[in-house]
C-alpha cells in the first residue's frame, strides 16, 4: 500500500530522542529552549513558544489576542476541526467564511462578508502548505480592531511574498503532527511579536507559574512558584524538542524535495480536462503539505469511488478536507458556503512524502487516468 504520508525519521531523530531519555530530563526543559530558539530563527521571530499541539497552540493565540465569552472569531469551515474547536474553548463564537477554490484559504472578501461589530479575531488558515494572503485580511481587520491570528498548521518551510510564513502574524500557530512536513509525533509551536504576549503565554501553557520548573530546579536558593491565573498543561517534552531540532536542520531538504515531486505530479496529471491541483499562488510558495485535487464537476466518478478505486489498486488516499459546519458538532450553526462544500465533496489528497519513488507516484497518476 502507497502511504497518503510517510515522515522523514530516521537514526538522526532517534539518537537525538535517545540522548534526551538518558540525560534525565525529559520534560521541558534546555532542549525546549534551543527548539523554541532555533524556529524563532527559522521563521523569523522573536518570540516562539512550544506546546502540546497546533490546537492548544491556538487556544493561547486566541487567549493573547483577548478573545473571550461573546466574541465572535471569523474561521474557515474548510479545515481540519480544530481550528473551529479551539474558538470554542476560548468560549467565543464560531462564524464560518468560505473560501478560493484555487488556495483553499479565506479572502477579504470572504472575511468581509462575515465581519460583524462582535467580531474579536479572524483565524486565517494555510490550507495544506499554501499561504494565505495576510496582508490583504489584515487590511481589512486591522482598521476595525480585528486580530487576524494565522493557523500556520502546515506551514513550516511556506513562504509569503520571499518570507516565511507567519512572520508577519502578530499570532500564529505550527502544528508537528506525523501527517506535517516537520514532525515531532505530537506538538506545536505558537510565534509572538509582543514580548509581554509572549512572556503569558510561556506561564499559561505551564499553568501560569510564575517560575518555571526547569528555572526553579536551576535555582540555588528555594524557590515558590504562584499562580495568578487559571493555566493551562499544553507542554512539549524534551524528547520532542530534539527530536523537531533534527527535522528543522532537515526541513529545506524536505520542502524541495516535495517541490520535486509536486511539479511532477502537475505534468502527469495536465491531460486530465478540469482537475484542479495544488500550486503556489501568486505571492507565495507551498510546501506541499498535502497535494490534493479538484475533480471536475462532470468527471466520470464520484471523489468517494475514486477513493474506494485508489484503495483497491493499494493507493491510500483522503478527502482533501471536512467541512466544519457540516459536521454535527456544528450543524447548529448556519452557514451557505457553496466552495467549500464543492471543495469538501469532489477533492482528494494524494499520496506525497519524502521517500516517495518515481514508480509509486507513477502507480498512483495511472489510477487517476482509468476510466
């Protein structure tokens, strides 16, 4: 069976994890430190903090841009869940907004037609790898006082306009799950600009100590920690940290060669008439996070056959993305977004990974091409 992903791990990875277990902290801890410095660098902030999870990430992202109770916080529909969840924990409201169906991302427009008085904050997704416009959703918000906090989940290694993703975002959030182009199993990275947000959000993802335990175990006298909020466990161990160090050093190996791969999919796949694949936009690069395809309107299949299809002839594949309001979860909030339920039931996300051959991807276009 193709895998739809595979990570790049290897003894590098597992020397790092190794050495983490035998030095007695594995925790958070220096190696927490160093991975938060080295991304920092990578994207070009000054402020980056480790967590648990893109999702947690993004719940202190909502925290430091003061959303709370009654807020309303404008979201894509079309994405992974957890973008939509993470405004829940926050206690604020959900309303979705559609999408281009060329980058799978919000618009101005599509933030401005959902953009009301109550509207706190706009969460503004780099679907599978492509960059979201930040810029333009800024100059639609800023005036109003709107944060625009970029869920940058499968961002690592995009570029914006000659730039890393999320550089310019007052808030955002990566996420490092198996499925990402960096990985350390579970975790996540939120980037700051404020060193005041920055320094909260450092105590809240450690249930707001006011010292640390890797600065108190540092510490020669006795130390006591306070709490003076409600805080949070959203910690990355160490063992994770060195683990997201050695895929950082990795990560400009891993986008190009996914570049690599990409460009061959979109010359395999151009005899097809109508289909509709991922690629860079305008103002940006992907990293091909995922790679999907739109299927045309009058394909001879439906996206659910050809899914059963690719099973069969040992390819596996996904639904290139859910739709939130469609789900139960939220069924109870009103939404008519026609791209995104267009996108939702006729896109398929391809096998792509590092160490993928010539000949599987080979195996999979054929697939594609079968009438």
């Amino acid at each position: 069976m193709i895998p739809v992903m595979r990570p790049w791990l290897g003894e590098e990875e597992a020397r790092a994890a190794s050495e983490a277990v035998l030095s007695g902290w594995v925790a958070q801890g220096p190696r927490v430190a160093e991975f938060e410095a080295a991304f920092a660098g990578a994207v070009g902030v000054p402020h980056a903090i480790a967590v648990s999870s893109c999702t947690t990430g993004l719940h202190l992202c909502l925290i430091g841009a003061g959303v709370g109770p009654g807020d309303e916080v404008v979201v894509p529909s079309l994405s992974f869940i957890a973008t939509t969840n993470a405004v829940m924990y926050a206690g604020a409201v959900p309303v979705f907004a559609d999408v281009d169906a060329a980058t799978l991302n919000l618009t101005p427009e599509t933030v401005e037609a959902a953009v009301t008085p109550r509207t706190k904050a706009v969460i503004l997704v780099d679907q599978c790898g492509i960059p979201a416009d930040l810029d333009a959703v800024r100059a639609v918000c800023e005036p109003r006082g709107i944060t625009v906090i970029e869920d940058a989940a499968c961002a690592a290694g995009v570029t914006y306009k000659g730039r890393p993703a999320a550089m310019a975002a007052e808030l955002a959030a990566f996420s490092f799950h198996p499925r990402k182009v960096l990985t350390t199993g579970e975790g996540g990275m939120v980037t700051a600009h404020d060193a005041g947000v920055a320094a909260r959000l450092k105590r809240l993802r450690e249930h707001a100590m006011s010292v640390s335990a890797a600065d108190r175990h540092a510490s020669s006298t006795v130390t006591l920690e306070g709490y003076d909020e409600v805080g949070y466990n959203y910690r990355m161990t160490d063992i994770q940290a060195a683990i997201g160090l050695v895929q950082l050093r990795k990560l400009p190996e891993m986008v190009a060669r996914r570049r690599e791969l990409a460009e061959r999919y979109q010359k395999a796949l151009s005899g097809i008439p109508g289909l509709v694949t991922a690629t860079d936009p305008s103002y940006g690069t992907t990293n091909y996070q995922s790679f999907w395809v739109t299927l045309p309107e009058d394909h001879p299949i439906s996206r659910d056959d050809l899914l059963v299809r690719l099973a069969e002839r040992g390819v596996s594949a996904r639904r290139a993305l859910m739709a939130a309001h469609l789900q139960p979860a939220y069924a109870h909030i009103g939404a008519s977004l026609p791209v995104t339920e267009r996108l939702t039931r006729d896109s398929v996300t391809l096998p792509l990974y590092h160490e993928m051959t010539e000949e599987e991807q080979d195996r999979v276009v054929e697939v594609l091409y079968d009438k």
